[in-house]
C-alpha cells in the first residue's frame, strides 16, 4: 500500500506545483479533481486531440516519480440523483431533467479521461432525491421511489464506464442513496451487480453514522476500488449535547460532537483498517484529504506522512516451517 494525496487540498494551486510538494513530503500518488470549475483539472481541454492533453498531464505526474490513483468527481455526481432545484443549483442551475444530464454527461467525461489516464476509477457521490425518505413516514413509498430512481439515471453511466474500462467508486457518506452496508448492498443489488460498481472507503463517512468500519471492509473488500485518508474525532465532551448527528452547526465551532480530523488525530484505528484492508486484498493507495478545520493543511501534509507511511503493509506473512507450525 501507498500514501497519496489529494490534490484539492490546495485547490488554489496548480497541480504541478502541488505534485512537487507531495512530492517532496513523501506522498507517492495524486488523486485529481474532474468536477466542473474545480481551478486545477478542465477534462474538456485534456480530452483536446486525442487525448493529448491527458497525456501530458500524465507524463508530468509520473516525471515527478508519482502516478495518478484516482480522479474524484464529488460535486457533480450527486446531481445524478439530487437532491435536485436550488440544493444543487450552485452546481448546475436548471431544471431536474437538465442537473439529471449534466451530472451524468460530466461523470461520462471522467470516465474517457479516466481511460486516457490509464486511472482505474472515479469517486463519485450517489445522489439522494430526499434524504427524508429513509425514514417510511409520513410517505412509506418515498424510498421505493428512490431505488427505482438509482437504476434509471446510474445504469446509463454504468454502462458506459464498463465501455471505457472504469469503475465509478461510490463514497457513502450521509446524504446520499449510499450511506451504510445495508444501502450499499441494496443498490449493488438493484444495479444486478453491475461490474462499474466499487467503492471509494472513506473510514470518516462511515464511522459518522456509527457503522462498523472493519465489518463493512469485510462486506465489500472486493468492491473497494479506492480509500480516502480522512479521521474523524467523537468529542467525547460534547456528545452527551450533540450525538452522532450534530449537523447543522458549523464545523469549525468549538461544541461540535463530531468533527473530521487528520490520520491518526482522531478516533479511528488505523492500524486495524490497514490489516482488513490489506486481509482483503487492497494493495492500493489511501488518499490524504484535508477536512480538519483544528489545524493548517501545511500541518495535516506533515503529520500525515509521518503517521501514515510506518503503518503501511508491504508483503504477506511468509509463514513459518519450524516445528510448532508445520503444515
């Protein structure tokens, strides 16, 4: 396994200059940002001539002794599903049907530079069209809705990663159709297991809701396609006032019950999510993502090489042949 880095955690940056400082920090991959306006990555001028630009990108990154992991498109994806109107409007303002094409065309356009990239999947948001409607009440027919929605708009965009050889690595995160191992095992189920279908484990998403991050490894372990380095810390002080789910306050206050960390700040054991990650057949990268609102980025790319790079597992336990373990 690898240490890599996103590269919006400097989005104001070029991204070759932010390569070279990875780079020099000891990170060894990059994963790019392909969302619409995201100041770094227009996959429209990469995809120019042939692929040249992409091409070029690609030289850059592996001449600076890196390759690319990933690509996320975070901020388009989710209008796939919604929710739709003035909730996304920032996004793409206009009509359900036109958010609908826009997150879907700009999630095919990542999967062709994906394949031109030679980058293995796109990390993407599943999209929810009202949150609410996992709970049955007052409208029990609202999640059905939902499902039947999942198959109609992501079918399409599955079919055609398939056609450039790309998965769509979905984050479960709050907010969206995928969000725990039930979730995820009904929508790889209603998309009949569909090949595209992979997830990118963010351990701070999920340890969010309460999951088990060790049972959901072993649920999914041949689906995970990418990993996000991400903590995330329960304020022991202030749970007994806010819970799991304090969320609508903002998440640099002080009374938070929750808040996302960076590796190794937080309540997550990396140690354990490094071992099932690798029992399952993981030899890919963990992606540092800076949301911990405590501390600078220059301190989150500092601590994070440092606390990450020793815990990384390179090879398989070789066995023994002495005498107690013959086999």
């Amino acid at each position: 396994m690898k240490v890599g880095f996103c590269v919006v955690n400097y989005s104001e940056m070029p991204v070759k200059d932010v390569v070279e400082l990875a780079a020099r920090k000891g990170y060894e991959a990059v994963e790019l940002p392909v969302y619409t306006d995201n100041r770094q990555i227009d996959a429209d001028e990469l995809l120019k001539d042939g692929g040249a630009g992409a091409r070029a990108l690609r030289k850059m990154v592996e001449d600076t002794g890196f390759f690319i992991s990933g690509l996320s498109n975070h901020a388009d994806s989710p209008l796939i599903l919604g929710p739709h109107g003035h909730d996304l409007a920032s996004v793409c303002d206009g009509t359900k049907e036109e958010q609908i094409r826009f997150g879907q065309q700009s999630m095919i356009r990542s999967a062709q530079l994906a394949s031109e990239l030679e980058v293995p999947a796109v990390v993407a948001f599943s999209g929810v069209g009202n949150f609410g409607h996992f709970n049955d009440w007052p409208y029990p027919g609202g999640w059905a809705e939902e499902e039947a929605a999942f198959c109609e708009n992501w079918m399409p965009v599955f079919d055609k990663f398939k056609e450039y050889g790309v998965k769509v690595a979905f984050e479960p995160h709050p907010n969206n159709i995928i969000y725990d191992i039930h979730t995820t095992k009904r929508c790889l189920d209603l998309c009949g297991g569909h090949e595209s279908f992979a997830i990118n484990f963010d351990p701070a998403n999920i340890a969010y809701t309460g999951i088990d991050l060790g049972a959901y490894i072993n649920e999914f372990g041949d689906r995970i396609a990418l990993v996000h380095a991400k903590d995330c810390e329960f304020v022991s002080h202030n749970m007994p006032r806010g819970g799991y789910w304090m969320l609508q306050r903002d998440w640099g206050e002080r009374d938070r019950s929750f808040r996302f960390r960076i590796p190794g700040w937080g309540s997550i054991n990396w140690k354990s999510i490094i071992t099932e990650l690798y029992l399952n057949g993981y030899d890919g990268v963990l992606s540092y993502e800076h949301e911990d609102v405590t501390m600078s980025r220059a301190d989150g790319v500092d601590k994070t090489i440092e606390f990450l790079k020793p815990l990384m597992i390179h090879a398989p336990y070789e066995g023994r042949s002495d005498k107690l373990f013959q086999r």
